[in-house]
C-alpha cells in the first residue's frame, strides 16, 4: 500500500501540478552567486554530429570534445557509478559532465574527482537521506505540516526540504572544492525554472545547492531559489541532458538513461491496484527522454527494472551498480569503434563477475542496455 501511495504521488508530481509549485528560498548571503545559463535560450542547431574531417587551427585533425550526459531516476542512480567504474577503467576523459537529477549528485561528484569506488560506499548507505522521513510517514501528518500557515506562516511548498542529503553529498568538501567552476571536469546540473517553464544550467556556485535545486521532486522535495530564479527537478523537461550537454560544448556524446524500459504489457497488468499510475509515470519519462536518446553518440540504458524512484535499499543500489557495469561493458565496443576514427584509444576492460551478476548471465528480451542510436525512432528535439 505505501508502494501504491508512492506512485501515485510521484505521477502527480510529474504529470500535474509541477508548474505550479511555489520555492524554497535560498538567500545570496548563504551561498556563492550561481551562473545559471538558459537552455531554452540556445540557438536550434542540426549539426550536431561531429565529422572527423573538422580541423584545428593548424590544419590538423581536432580531437573531439567528450561530453557524458547522466539522466535523472532517483533510485535507480546507482547504476550511473557502474557505468563510471567502467568508462574509467577504459581510459576515457570527458571534457563536459552535465546531469539532471540524481544524474547531476553523481556527475557532480565525478566531476569533482571523486571516484566510482568511493560514489558506490557512500550511495549504498546513503540513499536513504534523500528522504530522511519514510514518505508514507510525511503524508500522514502532512495536515499538521499546514498547520502555521494558519497563523501567518507560509512555508514553501514540498514534503521535504533536501537539506540533510545536500549536506551528506557534500560531506568532506570544502568551500572551494563546492564551487563548480573549481572542479577538475566541467560540470553542469540541469533544473527547471518554475517563473518561466524553461530548462537551465547551472554552471557555476554552490555544488550542494545546485543538486538541491536539480533534485527538488515537485510536491515531494521543496523548491529552491537562486539568484531570483526558483528552481525544481530538471527532469521534469529535461530528464536525459544530451542536447545541454552538446551546449556546453561537447562534440561526441555517451548518454546514460537509468530509467525503467517502457514494454508492451498484458491487459491483465493493469488490474492491479496503482498499477495505471505506475504506467502513466513509466509513459512521462520514456516521452521525456526519447527525443534526447536520439541526439547522442552512444547510449547507455541499464536495466533498471524493479528499482523504485525512491527505493532507499541497500540491495536495489548494489543491483543498479551491476547494471550499470553490464550495459557499460556491452556498450564499449560500439565506443571504442566509433571514438577509434579520431584516433581516441578506449581499452579493454574486464570485470570481476559477482554472485549476483553471475546468476543472470542470460539474455534478458527486455534488455535494452545496448540499445544504438539507429534503433530509436528520433523525435523532435527540445
């Protein structure tokens, strides 16, 4: 039953009242000021595809930019460290990271130098501070929450405010290494403005607060405002950042999307209690992320079926983590063929099959993990 809630929740968050959510505040005082880029604002461009043949400024060959876009899915964010482990392990350098999300917690922090190894401990014990209270819980005293706005009081909208999480994710850094335009890669985390309806980017200030911002779930986490912008989940225009992320810069894009795969399912599916609600969420993001799929390079898709958006456990984050290493194995190959005609050297790479992994090394029908840009129907941009 507080599955059933749960998804109800979330579809509402989603599909209804997100553009109407009012913020939280965050004051310029208590933060650096922020460099937030309109993304709504960038020029249409069809020449996305970098050609080999495009030259420096002295005649030779120029390396393409790589950019990694990671897209949002809450639990399921696991599965972006097994990806990482694995493009890491293969040499690869990325010139921009953008994410959206959970994506933007774990390519922030990728960005910022931290490894796979150290990302999987602390998402592993940590997933549960994205939601410090169980969400069956807020929802029963929710009336209570209402209760000062009886006597003048009007906090912002939003079950939660995310202020534990942020801190948990910044354990450890200090103020300098929290700026973002301090770190090692290029980092950008995709929000959305709830004044105008647009995406953005930010670029530049607080690490901890941008990921507040990019993981403030309308109706469930508390918006936020910066530099007089107020700011919710990216992923609600933007789930899969791949054409941010070629805004930023990049020439050749690997995309991660860490959403469910979205099937044909039998009639008798949806006889279950919350089981439209469910779909109908399942239906956002695939519509989300469709159009962005087709502008990468190379898609990454784990197969993340099971896991919850707000799943906290412990063995869903150690199953994503696998996933994750599974499709960024049986993606390398297509990488590597494709980076090798700019004269990018991707390695090899073999990992220690665990227990778990080992028991599926069937071939799921469903397994869309190595799914090639050719094979999706390409939808409009945004």
């Amino acid at each position: 039953m507080r599955r059933q809630v749960s998804n109800l929740l979330l579809t509402a968050a989603l599909l209804l009242p997100c553009f109407a959510t009012v913020p939280s505040s965050v004051s310029a005082a208590e933060i650096p000021r922020f460099q937030v880029t309109s993304a709504a604002e960038f020029a249409e461009r069809d020449d996305f595809k970098f050609a080999s043949s495009d030259k420096g400024e002295e005649g030779e060959a120029r390396r393409p930019k790589l950019g990694l876009a990671l897209g949002g899915g809450g639990g399921r964010g696991s599965a972006h460290i097994g990806v990482l482990k694995v493009l890491e392990q293969s040499g690869l350098k990325f010139d921009y990271i953008c994410g959206t999300s959970i994506g933007s917690v774990i390519g922030g922090l990728y960005a910022s130098g931290t490894s796979p190894d150290n990302m999987e401990k602390y998402f592993v014990a940590g997933m549960h501070r994205f939601m410090t209270v169980p969400l069956w819980a807020r929802i029963a005293i929710a009336p209570v929450m209402f209760t000062p706005r009886m006597v003048g009081f009007h906090p912002y909208d939003g079950l939660y405010r995310g202020n534990k999480f942020r801190k948990y994710v910044v354990e450890g850094m200090s103020e300098e290494e929290q700026k973002i335009e301090n770190m090692k890669t290029p980092f950008g985390a995709v929000v959305l403005s709830l004044l105008d309806g647009k995406p953005y980017i930010i670029r530049k200030g607080n690490f901890g607060y941008a990921i507040q911002a990019s993981c403030a779930v309308p109706s469930l986490r508390k918006p936020v405002e910066i530099d007089g912008q107020l700011f919710c989940d990216g992923g609600v225009i933007c789930n899969l950042p791949v054409k941010q992320c070629r805004e930023m810069g990049a020439d050749f894009v690997i995309a991660v999307n860490i959403d469910e795969p979205f099937k044909k399912e039998p009639l008798d599916k949806f006889r279950k209690a919350g089981s439209v609600s469910k779909r109908m969420l399942k239906w956002a993001l695939y519509a989300n992320d469709a159009p962005q799929e087709a502008l990468s390079d190379v898609l990454i898709h784990p197969f993340t079926e099971g896991i919850s958006l707000l799943s906290a456990k412990r063995s869903d984050a150690r199953h994503g983590v696998r996933a994750g290493e599974k499709a960024a194995l049986k993606a390398l190959p297509e990488i590597k063929e494709k980076l090798s005609k700019y004269g990018i050297e991707v390695k090899d790479v073999e990992m220690v099959a665990d227990e778990e992994s080992s028991k599926d090394s069937g071939k799921n029908e469903n397994d869309i993990s190595t799914r090639t840009v050719e094979e999706i129907e390409a939808g409009d941009p945004e």
